[in-house]
C-alpha cells in the first residue's frame, strides 16, 4: 500500500510564503513525474506545477515565478515552494506521482491565503 505524507499547508496573509512536502513510499520514485495540484473551492482540480526525474519542472502561468518545485530523490520527497502569495491560490494542494500504468494521489493539504 503506497502512503503519501502531506504537510506544510496552513494559513498566510497575502505576501506570505509556504512551503509543502510530499513524503511518498514508493519504490523507483526517482523515476517517477511528481506534481502538484491545487482545487479550489467550486472548482475543478488543476495543475501547478511538475517535475520529471531528471529534474525538468513545468508551472501554470498563474504561479509562474513565485512557485518552486523541487525533489529529494534519497528522501522520497517532494516540495513546493510558494511565495508571494495571493488570495487566489487558496486551495488543497494534492501531490501526485505517475509513470506508465501507475498514479498516485496524496491526501491533500489546505491553504488559505487571507488577511
């Protein structure tokens, strides 16, 4: 049974920073894409951001430049790092890992974003 460890979500004011983990018990994780997506409320799930074995990282246009992610491979971790952040990103933030044939979901984390 994979087990995904989320943490690092809570509340901020507006031009505050967070920072998430993803802690997954995966054998190979190395290999595989690891992502974030965020639902908001009355909304549909979307991605923010992702990052291949290799280390190639994709962003949504929206979090671009004030979103970092990130993966320690020997830690089976994977982090978001959020800046700046704004009223709008308030959300729970779900990780997610795939290769071929396999996809995992973590439990989701909550931020809120507000003053």
């Amino acid at each position: 049974q994979v087990q995904f460890v989320e943490s690092g979500g809570g509340l901020v004011q507006p031009g505050g920073s967070l920072r998430l983990s993803c802690a997954a018990s995966l054998s190979r994780f190395s290999i595989y894409v690891l992502g974030w997506y965020r639902q908001a409320p009355g909304k549909q799930r979307e991605l923010v951001a992702t990052i291949t074995g290799g280390g190639t990282t994709s962003y949504a246009d929206s979090v671009k430049g004030r979103f970092t992610i990130s993966r320690d491979n020997a830690k089976n971790t994977v982090y978001l790092q959020m800046n700046s952040l704004r009223p709008e990103d308030t959300a729970v933030y779900y990780c997610n890992a795939r290769r071929p044939l396999s996809e995992w979901w973590g439990q989701g984390t909550q931020v809120t974003v507000s003053s």
